[in-house]
C-alpha cells in the first residue's frame, strides 16, 4: 500500500517514474538480441574417436567398449549411447540437469585420458567436446556457376569464404562439395614387382621428399642483418613429382616414382556434394560465435555476401539457400502479433463491460506502459526478446488486466454510489499528541489523523 499511497498523495512523481522507465524500455528495445528460444547450456558431452580403416566390429570392441566402461565411473551420468561404424566411434554422455557441465566435461576428458592407455596404438587422439547448440550452421551458402568445380572451390575458399569470415560474430565456415587441387598417384603392381619396390616405399618417399626444411640463417657481412634460409624441396607440379626418387640402385639409374605409377594433377575426391538450380556447385555452412544473436550475425552476413557478389566472376552466382533467422522473425513476428490483438481484446471487454472510456483509457495505458518498461529489465538482466519471454509477457497481461479492472471497478463502484468517504465519520477521538500538542482521530474506511497545536484543555 505504501507505493500505492505515494501514487496518490503525489501524482507528478508517479507520471515522471512511468514516464522514465518507458524511455528506458524504448532504449533497451533497440538494443535486444532476438532469437527463437533463450540460451540453453545442455549437458551433454561428446568423444569422438577415429581408427582409420577399421570395421565397425573392431570400433566397438578395441575402442567403444573401452571409452564406455571408462567413462560409466563418473557419477551424475543420466544416459550413455555409443554409435561404432567404418573407421568411426562416438560416445554421447548425458548427465543430469542439476549437474555443471564444465566439471563433468573435464571428468570426461580425464576418464578418456585413462583409457587411452588401452586404445590401439595407431587410433587418433579423442576429441571430447560439449554439446553446444550454437556450432548448428545458421546459414547457407550456395556458390554455383558455369565453370569447373574446381575453380568454383578456388574462388569460394580463398575469396568468399576469407571474406564471411571476417564478419562480426561469424565463428567458423565449413566447405560443402568443394574439390580442392590435388596430386593423385596410381600404382601400377606389375611395375612395383619389376623394380622390386613396394607401396610402403612410395609413400615413404614422398613423405622424405616433398617438404620444407630450414635451412638456417644467413648474416650480411658485418652482421648488421640476418636473414632466414628455407630449403625449398615440394613438388609444385606432376613433373616434379614424377621425378621424385624411390631408391638409388647401384651402377644403374635410380627408381622414380615414373618407373612403378601415373600422376595425375586433378582433385581430391568427391565427399560431398552442392547443387543449385541443377549446377553442381560449393555451399559455405557459416557458424556464429558462441552465445552471440543469431538474427544480428545473419544481418551481418548478408550484408557482406551483397558485397561480395560484386567481387565474383561472369556467371558465378552467389545465393543465400537456407537461413534460420528468417524463421526466428517470423516466429516473433507472430507472437507480436498475437500480442497486439490480447492487448485490443482486452481494451474492448474492458469497454463492454465497465462502459467508461476513463477506466477503458486507464487500462489501455497501464498495458503498452507496463510492457514497453519490462525491455528495461530484459536489457539489465541480459534477456534476448524470444519464444518464451514473450509467451511470458503476454501471460502477464492477464494478471495486469486482472489487478487493474479490480481497482477500476472498486473505484467505479464507489463513484456510481456517489460515496464521499471524507464524509462517512463513525468516530471522533481526541487525545494528547505530545506536551504542546493535541491529536484527532477520524474513524472511517480510512483512518485520518490530525496534529495542530495544542491551545485548548484537553477533552477526550
């Protein structure tokens, strides 16, 4: 009752506050993330684990069953689900809701550590990692055009992809159906027979071969400058690469890698695949950064992709294929919508009801108000304008509608009566207040109490 008591004794004062906190909210409106639902840490854990060339059988027994039994120490864990296919394994741990995913995750990673130890020795690293919604890609990136997929590849990796990721809140862009250039060696067995070299060897060639070195440091006479020395030894082309030697034989020409294979300079092979229109073509998953907007880091992008369509070659066409902010703001466009029309609902029933245009405005008010300053709250606390937190504020025009037709109505009910309540006195007391003072005490629905000076012999 006190703010309620404040409100009325001092209007002014209750105007300026609603009025300062629907500036505040209007600012802070500008300001919101908008994204489909609020940010959710689930705690869930991934270790992923790969061993190339091994069957699913040997993935889950010689890895799967290993990481598993390791893990299912760690107290907390809801569910454990494992997925061993060709060369690939996956344990998915699932904790409890009340448990920190951070700690469980380095538990995870310890636990793994372990096992490790009894893994095959040529299994690769695990990669344990949390669950986290945001590595979902939100938008696509179709690159397409009248040229070879190779070149496609070229410009979408050195050109378009360099510039995405240079956009404010873009965390990574990951290449879908692109064919890069690469060196492609086939063996010919009848020629590894005839000069007695094996596949082992080959490989092993290449890898002593085709690399850098340092070479050390060079000094300018007088040691004023010093440059750095790089041994360059790649083969940059299939002619180099051919001539890339396997073993030197003894009174006879060395064996090139031209004696025992065909090298052919094309592309790596075909993984994955893109289309648009029925053009083969490269798609750009772009992924934001870790607890940014999704709606504001798509903006961002599509801003720098109308740039980059200037930079693209005659007959390359960049299009924009899949994007989940668009149906973020139609969701929130939706629930506006549905915001807009309980707030006129409202002011009619009100209306119908009372059939007073002043108590109709005074409701009509107290909601846009009331709404418009909760932003202000939103912005403090860190809140994204989302699914729920609407669905929350329009749950909570019923309860505002619902306190402010009681008071209305009370206060109508009174006025049709043509109640005056400084008039309905039940009793009078008059008492000592203080030495020089005297007190009268009016009893009705609200008690008043009067001090003035005492100048007359007290009566009670």
């Amino acid at each position: 009752m006190r703010l309620a008591d404040t409100s009325i004794r001092r209007p002014v004062l209750a105007v300026m506050v609603i009025g300062a906190l629907v500036v505040l909210g209007c600012i802070s409106l500008g300001r919101l993330g908008i994204d489909l639902f609020p940010d959710v840490e689930f705690p869930y854990v991934s270790i992923v684990t790969t061993l190339e060339g091994a069957a699913p059988d040997t993935i889950e027994t010689e890895v799967t069953d290993i990481i598993e039994e390791s893990v299912n120490t760690i107290s907390g864990i809801k569910q454990l689900r494992s997925v061993s296919s060709e060369g690939y394994s996956q344990v998915n741990v699932e904790f409890e809701l009340d448990e920190d995913v951070d700690i469980k995750a380095q538990d995870v990673r310890d636990k793994t550590a372990i096992a490790l130890q009894d893994l095959p020795d040529d299994v690769d690293q695990p990669i344990v990692e949390k669950v986290d919604p945001d590595a979902v890609p939100i938008i696509s990136v179709v690159i397409s055009g009248d040229m070879a997929i190779g070149e496609l590849t070229t410009f979408a990796d050195e050109v378009a992809k360099e510039a995405i990721q240079r956009v404010r809140g873009v965390g990574s862009v990951t290449l879908v159906g692109g064919r890069k250039r690469a060196m492609r060696i086939w063996l010919d067995a009848g020629k590894l027979r005839a000069q007695a070299v094996t596949a082992e060897e080959v490989v092993a060639a290449i890898r002593a071969e085709h690399m850098e070195i340092p070479g050390g440091r060079m000094e300018v006479a007088g040691r004023t400058r010093e440059f750095g020395v790089k041994t360059v030894a790649e083969a940059l082309s299939a002619e180099d690469f051919r001539n890339l030697v396997i073993k030197f034989n003894a009174g006879q020409p060395p064996t090139r890698i031209r004696d025992v294979a065909r090298v052919e300079d094309g592309l790596q092979e075909e993984r994955t695949f893109a289309q648009l229109n029925g053009r083969p073509g490269v798609s750009l998953e772009v992924r934001r950064q870790s607890g940014r907007n999704i709606v504001e880091v798509a903006r961002a992008v599509k801003a720098g992709i109308a740039k980059l369509r200037s930079l693209a070659p005659a007959g390359v066409d960049i299009v924009i294929a899949r994007d989940t902010s668009r149906f973020i703001e139609s969701s929130i466009r939706d629930v506006l919508k549905d915001l807009s029309i309980a707030v006129a609902l409202v002011v009619l029933i009100t209306y119908f009801f009372l059939l007073s245009w002043r108590a109709t405005l005074i409701v009509a008010t107290a909601i846009p108000t009331s709404l418009i300053s909760t932003f202000f709250i939103f912005h403090i606390f860190d809140f994204t304008i989302n699914m729920l937190t609407l669905l929350g504020l329009t749950v909570a025009i019923g309860l505002l509608v619902d306190d402010a037709i009681v008071v209305i109505e009370s206060i109508q009910r009174d006025v049709d009566k043509n109640v005056d309540l400084r008039g309905e006195i039940i009793t009078i007391t008059i008492g000592v207040s203080g030495p020089d003072c005297f007190m009268i005490q009016i009893g009705c629905e609200r008690d008043v109490k009067v001090v003035l000076p005492k100048t007359i012999k007290v009566i009670e």
